[in-house]
C-alpha cells in the first residue's frame, strides 16, 4: 500500500493506521458512496470519519441541507469577505497601503452528521 501523508502524521502523534478504516475513492458521489459501502462493511468501529470531501463542509452550500444525514457545515462569512476585500484594495491602490491579512469568524452549522460521542 502507498504511504500517505496522513499515516506519517497519525504515527508522528503516537496513533497507529489501520487499513480498515481507511476508505479511497474519487471525488464524487457515486465512488464516495461505495467507498464508505465498503468502510461500513468491515464492521471496524469508528467514531468519526474525515473525508476529502464533506462530511463537515467548509463551504456552507445549500445542498448540505439535503444530504442524509444532513451535513454540517462551516459557513463562511461571503459578504464580509467581499466587503473587506474591497476596502483593502481600495486602500492599496488609492493610498499605497500595505497588505495586510485579517480573519473572519465563520459560523459552524451544525447538521446530523455530527454529534458528541
């Protein structure tokens, strides 16, 4: 089996990589849904799963809403994204302001895929 990233990381920390849990597939729905078919198969148990595409979104689209379970998902603040990137560069074209970097708090809206375990 190919190294992953991720496996150096899990040993680095102390944790072992066990082939059952892990799950590979293309960045679809079909080949997600065998994928994670396969995952639940195995019977390993497992008190959360990572996925390179959202089982937590970062995004805040909509069609988390309709997934089943429905997803949770970390809404980004757009709009004061939008407005803040604007007043920068205004401030950098208009005055020669220097670059800076500014953070914004996102919202986590938490949907069924989650839960305390």
């Amino acid at each position: 089996m190919r190294r992953l990233g991720a496996q150096d990381a899990m040993e680095d920390a102390g944790l072992t990589f066990d082939d059952r849990l892990y799950g590979l597939s293309n960045y679809d729905f079909e080949s997600a849904y065998h994928a994670m078919n396969s995952l639940l198969a195995r019977r390993a148990e497992f008190t959360a799963l990572f996925a390179m595409s959202d089982v937590i979104g970062f995004d805040g689209i909509s069609m988390s809403r309709y997934c089943v379970p429905v997803m949770t998902t970390i809404v980004q603040p757009g709009e004061q994204i939008a407005l803040q990137s604007i007043e920068l560069l205004v401030r950098q074209i208009e005055h020669g302001a220097p670059a800076q970097k500014i953070t914004l708090q996102p919202e986590l809206q938490v949907g069924e895929s989650v839960r305390a375990v």
